[in-house]
C-alpha cells in the first residue's frame, strides 16, 4: 500500500464567526512524493507538524 502525504489548514477567515475564523478542513496541498510504508508517513507528518508553525488556521501535514 502506498501513501500520499499533504498539507491542509483546519480553520477559515470568517468574521461572522467569533474570534474570525470558523471550523474549515482546507484543500489538500500535496506536497511529497508518495511512499510506500505508513511508519515513513506517519514520520514525515510528524517531523513536519514538529518543526512548522501551523498559524492561525492551524496547517498540518497528513497522509492517507
């Protein structure tokens, strides 16, 4: 089985919403190549989220 790894942000700008920003899984951002092992994905996510600051949307790497 092969995985894709990508980025997305969890929140929207919406100033309706208190605070301006309501619940919102963004678009997928692919941004690695695929691989074929969950423990190398589950790795990189990790390595990623660790060391980037996910901001006010709250960006994070996945796979699937």
């Amino acid at each position: 089985m092969s995985y894709d790894i990508y980025v997305r942000t969890w929140w929207a700008y919406d100033n309706a919403w208190p605070g301006g920003r309501r619940p919102h899984a963004g678009r997928k951002k692919y941004m690695y190549r695929r691989v074929e092992c969950e423990e190398e994905a589950r790795s990189i996510c990790q390595q990623y989220n660790a060391t980037y600051d996910p901001g006010e949307l709250s960006e994070r790497a996945e796979y699937e």
